[in-house]
C-alpha cells in the first residue's frame, strides 16, 4: 500500500542511480554518499541515468520499504541540484506526474518555524 504523505521528509540524491541496487545497497548509498541514518523515518528518492526508473526507499515500522516505478514513456523530471537535496511532497509528486517544475508556479503557505 502507498502510505507515503506530506507528512515525511523527503530527499533526492543527487547522482543517477544503478537501479539493480537493492534495500540494502540504497541503504549503505544513503548512509555513506548522504551521511545520514535511512532508519530515520525520512524518504530517499533515487533516479537512474535516463531518468525513466525511479526508485523511494522509506524506514517503517519493522523493515524498509521500496517503491518502484518504470515509465514506459517519457522520463521524470530531475531538479536542477548538485549534490542530494531535500525536496516537498508536492514537488515528488510533480516529478512522478510529468509535470515540468521549471513551468510551475507556486503559491506562498503559511508553514510552522522550523525548530
């Protein structure tokens, strides 16, 4: 079942992906290239070279989770970034739609101060 929301932090690395990669191996790329634990309930989100693969690897409660998803037309949209970034719910779900995040516009939200 999907059961990711706007509730989560989300991250995109930064580097195309070897899609063959695994929980484990996606793992071991969010701790050693992203220096961070991929138990700590945030999402990593992972696309391959032509950007026609991607992949979300999700910490629930008792084991990780691994979304996939393969277009068999067009590609996703990847953010103009360097190294990993955090990204909003709302701009995964664009990148997974198709829709062009240049093009978009957003509208300004009251958010709470981060602590």
């Amino acid at each position: 079942m999907f059961n990711l929301t706007r509730a989560y932090r989300y991250y995109l690395y930064g580097q195309p992906t070897d899609m063959r990669k695994g929980f484990d191996s996606l793992a071991g790329l969010v701790r050693s290239q992203m220096q961070v634990d991929p138990m700590n309930g945030s999402v990593y989100v992972f696309l391959n070279k032509s950007r026609h693969l991607i992949k979300l690897l999700h910490w629930e409660y008792g084991g990780f989770t691994l979304y996939y998803k393969r277009l068999e037309k067009g590609v996703f949209e990847r953010p103009v970034l360097g190294a990993s970034q955090e990204i909003t719910w709302s701009e995964l779900m664009l990148i997974i739609e198709g829709i062009k995040l240049g093009s978009v516009v957003k509208k300004e939200r009251y958010t709470l101060p981060k602590k």
